[in-house]
C-alpha cells in the first residue's frame, strides 16, 4: 500500500498534546487505547499509521476526510474537529489574550515581535486545548489546527479582508508570514505544537460578493512575483503544516482543484508534504457557481485527485459515489488520508501526554502579564504617526482642558477587527487616555456624531466644549461593522468591502466643524483596517495618529503615545491613496497601478511611511562592490542617526529598482528591513545583504531570472518616490552593476 507520508526534510514535526483518545473507548469492550499499535510511541509515526489505515474500511477513511472528522470507536480514534482560527489570538473560542488585528501587526516591520506574538498564541492554544479535552468539548474552534495566516497580497484597499493580511507587499508578507508559522508550530523536534495553515492559495483578495464563482484572471509574471513569494516562503522555509485553497477561480481552474497550483506548483515544484484543505463550503463552487463539473461527485473527485486531503464543508461525503463511477481510486483516498491524518500524530494525539512538552502548558498563562505587555508592546509599536504639523504631539498629561469626542472613542469594537478572541480586560481608547491624563486636567467626553450617518437630533452640545478645549482629540473611522468578510461586516452595503474608501461623510462634516469652533491642536486618531481616502483629514488636523484595530490594549498604547509615553515607531504596510481615481478596477488582479511597486500617481501617504517624534537621519549609503555576478551577494551599509531628544525606534529599509529591459519591472521592491533603538544622540550601522533571489524577477512565462544591467539601492524609512521626498523622508540611494 502506498501512503504519501509526510516526512519532513527538516525535522520540524511537532505534535498536539491532549489525547481526546487517552484512557478507554467506549463501544470497544472498554479497551485501553494503548492496547492499539497505533498508540504505541516507540513505533514511528509512518509505521503507525500504516497500521491504522491496514485496519480501517474505505468508508471510515473517506469520514475522516471532511473538517468535523467523527469517532472510529472500534479503533480507539476520537472525534477531532479541524476548524479554528488564530488571526491575531486564539479565535472565537472564549478567554484568550487579543493582539492587533494582522495588519497592525504588519506596520511594526518587526519579524521577532511577531514571532514571540504567535509563541504566545500557540502557549494560549495548548493551554485551552488542554481545558476542553477535560471538559469534553471538542467541536468547532476547539482543536490545535489554526489555519492561519492569511498571506494573501492587499492588492486593493477596497478589500474587507484587507486587514487580515500582512499588506500589500510580498517580501513583507514572506517574512512575517513565516515569523508567525514558526511561533504557531514550534520547534520541538518530534512534535507539532499547533499546526498553521498558509490562506488562501491563491490569488485572493476580492470582491467579496462575487468570491465563489469570480475568476481570477493573472499572468505568470504577476502570479509568481507578487502572488506567490509568500505562499512559496511558508512552504519551503517554514515548512507550514496545511495550505488552504481559495473559492475563487485562478486563470479558469477552481483554487481547490487547480493542477497549475496545487500539482505543479505547491506539491512538485515546492515540494510540498503538508495537507491541503478547502476553504469552507468551497468545494460546492466547483458545481454549482464556477459550473467546472456538473455534480458534488465530480468536485470531491476532482478536488481529491488534484490533492486535496481536507474538506471545510459537505462535498467529501460524495467520495464513495465518485469511487463507485471510477472518478477517484481507493490508492488516492490513501494517499490524501495518509497526508492528512499524519497531522494529528505530529500533534501528539497518539502519544501519552507526559511525552509531549506542550502538554504542560498551564491555564494561567491566558491573558497573563506577560501576555497583556506583549499585547501593549504590539499595540505600540503598531501605531502610525501620518502627521504632526508644529509637534502638537506629545500633549502634556497635565494639559488645563482636554476634550475627547468621536464614535471610536468609547467602543471596544475597534479594538477587535475580526477573527477575535475575548478577553476580560478590553481598554479601549477612551479608557486610556483618562487613565493617563492628570487627576487635575479637566475632561469632557461627548460621542459627537453618529459613525455612518448624520445625527438625527439637529442640536449637540458637543461643539460648545470643543470651543473651550486647549487641545481636542476625535477618534474617528471605521470598525468591523462596515469592512470585513463577506456575511460579518453588518453594517457593509457592499458584503464587506469598501467600494467607497472616504471617511463617512457625517465623520468629515464634523471634523469641520470641530476645526471651524476652535484653533487649538484638533488631533485626530483613526481607526480601520484599510486606507481610508482623507486629503480633508489631513489639511483639517493638526495631527493624524493611524491606530488600526489595536487589541486589547489599544487604549493604553494610544493613550501612551499621545502623551509622549512611548514614541511612534510603526511604518504603513499599504498605500494610501488620495482617492479610488487611482485605482484600476477592483476585478481587475493585474499588477499595474496597483500598490506602491507599480503605482506611478502620487499617494496621500506612501508604503514603509511613519513619522516619529525624534528625527533619524540616514547616512551615506556604501555598497561592498560596484560590480558582481548574479550569483553573488552584495553588502549594503548605512549609519543612522537619532538626531532628536528623544529615545526612539527606527525602521530602516531597503529597496532595489531593475534595470529597464524587455520585462516590465517594479518601480522599486522592498527586499529588506530593519527595527533599530537608538538612544538621542546615538548612530548605528545598519548592514544588509542582497543575494540573487533579492534580485530575481519573471518574464511573461513566469520564469526566474536575473536582468544584467545597473540597479539602484534606496535605503530610507519609506519607499522612495516623489510623494515620500514632499513628506521629508530621509533617503539615500546608490547602484551597482550586475553580469551574467
């Protein structure tokens, strides 16, 4: 029999600790599970499992092929349900520590942060497993396979799932995506401590109301230098344990049943040994919206033949009708078996639990101190500065009258994004900034204006205390309600997305009038995750603090940032744009006009831009050789300097921009980044290296290679650009030759 057994080049297996099947079965003479061959842990993993699959009928097979998998009791093998998310914090099962939404995290431009971020997430896991095997609960969001991250490309702002992405920038997003994979899985040497999952493969990002039977139409270039890079990074440097096909349709094959992408691709050109899984109810798609097969017997075949193990929904049950019209073969349904189960050994649900070290992982580390600072250290240095006209920012805690005003001030919706954990100690940004203020400021807090319309009551007493205020803060934007996935964004017209990206326009009309009743500092703080449209913004406010959607201690970490506390560090993961005029139409996945690396109209604030309240300077620029091989590595240097009074954080990144040829390049492609402290005063090196795949682009066949010819080198604290030098952004730039 063959098994396509999933033994990993590196050992990275690790294995899933609470055993739904320790102890006695039921329905089995009350038989010990050790008394299986299969529970034996002196016996490999593979050998294991070849016993079990020697025992199991073709019908018991196929039953464990779908997310709900049921209980085998004549075999010792429990129910084990797939389903559970980990976006940003254990996911819709109860108490967990809840971190910044994903894009937040992505504007921290910080790969250990967010490694010891999904460390936290998976102690969290462990933990709650532990205490829902005890007491018995091991359905939906109860298990140990997260399937997280999405690693899509925000190639649009007007996507709702935006937020759940790394930004729009494939470098970054291989670099984060693989920092949180490793924080999820671990690094013991046999066993797994969670499985992630890399989502959604591939070439996914709206809309979202035509997401089942939308065909993604890309070239080969666009496909592997943008879509690809990320999805590519978690599978061979990572080694992530599941990928997640997407609903919709790439270049006329549904995602799920793709041979270019899942054969081709991921299993023989990446090598891929993980399990492949559909994302929900994907697998129906297949029939009844992209119409590619006629029956729910034809999807299951074609979906399982093209490598699909797992199935989120109700088509696999149809496997044994397609086995039965010789669509499938009873050696494939092994071999997805085989791919698939081998997960839950990795996991540890076949071992005693004294073997496996994440078994120990107590209760009390939910929403432990160590958690919450990781949680407000995230959420600082997730806060970006878009403007600061006159240092308005820092205010002192001990300003005379301060007035808090706007929808988001007072909500802990914005604090959530989606995809959320609960936690009891939700602060949101109202909440921090009384807790910060003196005892001895006045402070007034009215909500001002109704976040997606105007107010019915023509009358509000709000401007009579903006007209009295020595500065006035209004958190404004958008939350949740109005931008997410296709059926949890409520307050959406457009099931999810946001077709419109201006602020709400009750939101602008009152930050007129704000302006208009008073001259003080109007610093406004915007919550939301995606670009809002603001050219009015930014001219009304003296000061502009982007928040995203910032966990559970957002309102401290703002609160901490408005009064000089902390200093902003984080850096903007997408482009703003000045308007949607910008932008090519939203069906359209070419990368052309789209994001900062092709984008050619000036944004209203550009990739990699944040302010800070120091001043860095970037030194001259030296490179370890005017000319190399494609085959060689090049040194790039800088010296940074805090030339300011405070002590501050700096992300320093580089770009490359290819020579002109025959290809169409990127106008410039960050290829690598750096978080540097430095203390006022202080200068540091900062050294980078760039080997050939920093320099690989793809022709038209989506083939690699190395362009001969001069590159440019930009090292600064954006992207490099004509919008980036209006906004003062320190830049140096050099070039160097590349031969054959």
């Amino acid at each position: 029999m063959k098994h396509l057994f999933r033994i990993r080049h590196l050992v990275m297996l690790f294995s899933l600790a609470a055993l739904s099947g320790c102890g006695q079965q039921k329905g089995s003479e009350d038989r010990n599970v050790y008394d299986y061959p299969w529970y034996d842990p002196a016996i490999s993993f593979e050998e294991r499992l070849s016993m079990l699959m020697d025992e199991m009928t073709t019908e018991e097979k196929i039953g464990q092929l779908v997310y709900d998998a049921p209980a085998i009791e004549r075999l010792g093998i429990p129910e084990y349900n797939w389903w559970n998310e980990a976006l940003h914090g254990v996911a819709r099962n109860g108490r967990a520590t809840v971190f910044p939404q994903t894009i937040g995290l992505a504007a921290t431009f910080d790969e250990d942060l967010i490694y010891r971020v999904f460390s936290a997430i998976s102690d969290e896991a462990r933990a709650k497993f532990r205490m829902s095997q005890e007491i018995g609960n091991r359905g939906r969001y109860a298990g140990l396979t997260f399937w997280t991250p999405n690693i899509n490309i925000f190639r649009d702002p007007r996507w709702g799932r935006g937020m759940e992405t790394y930004g729009e920038d494939p470098f970054l997003t291989s670099r984060l995506g693989t920092a949180c994979v490793r924080g999820l899985q671990g690094d013991h040497p046999k066993y797994l401590k969670t499985g992630a999952c890399a989502k959604h493969y591939a070439v996914h990002s709206g809309p979202e109301a035509i997401r089942h039977e939308f065909d993604a139409v890309v070239n080969m270039k666009d496909l592997h230098e943008t879509y690809l890079p990320a999805f590519k990074a978690l599978v061979t440097e990572a080694n992530v344990e599941a990928v997640m096909g997407a609903y919709n349709r790439v270049n006329g094959e549904p995602a799920c049943a793709s041979r270019l992408l899942l054969l081709d691709i991921l299993m023989d050109r990446w090598n891929f040994k993980g399990h492949i899984l559909s994302d929900c109810w994907a697998l129906q798609d297949i029939h009844r919206d992209h119409r590619v097969t006629d029956t729910p017997a034809e999807s299951a075949a074609l979906a399982l033949n093209m490598g699909v193990s797992l199935n989120c929904g109700d088509t696999y049950p149809f496997l044994g009708e397609a086995l039965k019209q010789g669509l499938v073969t009873g050696e494939t349904i092994d071999e997805r078996f085989a791919t698939l189960f081998i997960t839950r050994f990795e996991l540890g649900l076949f071992d005693p639990p004294e073997m496996n070290p994440y078994n120990d992982v107590d209760e009390s580390i939910i929403n432990s101190e160590s958690h919450l600072e990781l949680a407000y250290e995230s959420a600082v240095r997730s806060l970006v500065l878009l403007k600061n006209e006159g240092h308005v920012l820092p205010l002192d805690p001990e300003i005379r009258f301060l007035f808090v005003t706007g929808p988001q001030a007072n909500t802990s919706e914005v604090l959530l994004g989606n995809y959320y954990g609960m936690s009891g100690s939700l602060v949101n940004i109202l909440e921090g900034i009384t807790s910060r203020v003196s005892a001895g400021t006045t402070m007034n807090y009215r909500y001002g204006v109704l976040a997606y319309r105007e107010n019915i009551n023509p009358m509000n007493y709000t401007l009579g205390d903006v007209g009295r205020a020595d500065a006035t803060i209004a958190v404004m934007g958008i939350s949740g309600l109005l931008e997410g996935e296709e059926g949890a964004s409520i307050a959406s017209p457009s099931k999810g997305d946001r077709l419109d990206l201006n602020l709400p326009p009750s939101q602008l009309a009152f930050l007129k009038e704000i302006r208009a009743a008073n001259d003080n500092p109007l610093i406004v703080v915007m919550t939301g995750g995606s670009p809002i449209t603001m050219p009015e913004v930014e001219e009304l406010a003296d000061a502009i603090l982007w928040v995203w959607y910032p966990g559970q201690e957002g309102g401290n970490a703002v609160a901490d940032v408005i009064f000089g506390k902390r200093v902003p560090s984080g850096k903007l993961p997408v482009t703003f744009p000045v308007s949607t005029d910008q932008l090519p139409a939203f069906e359209d996945y070419s990368m052309k006009e789209r994001t900062y690396r092709y984008m050619t109209s000036k944004p209203l604030y550009p990739f990699g831009y944040g302010l800070s309240y120091t001043e860095f300077g970037i030194g001259e620029l030296v490179l370890g050789a005017e000319e190399i091989s494609s085959r060689d590595a090049l040194q790039v240097s800088v010296q940074v300097e805090n030339r300011g009074e405070m002590d501050a954080e700096e992300v320093v990144q580089l770009y490359v921009s290819a020579p002109e040829g025959r290809i169409e390049q990127p106008r410039w492609s960050l290829r690598d980044f750096r978080r540097v402290s430095l203390q006022a005063g202080a200068t540091a090196g900062v050294t980078f290296k760039l080997d050939r795949e920093d320099l690989v682009q793809f022709d038209e066949g989506g083939n690699p290679l190395v362009v001969p010819g001069t590159y440019r080198v930009h090292v600064g604290n954006a992207s490099p650009g004509e919008r980036s030098r209006e906004l003062g952004v320190e830049m140096v730039t050099g070039t160097f030759r590349v031969t054959e």
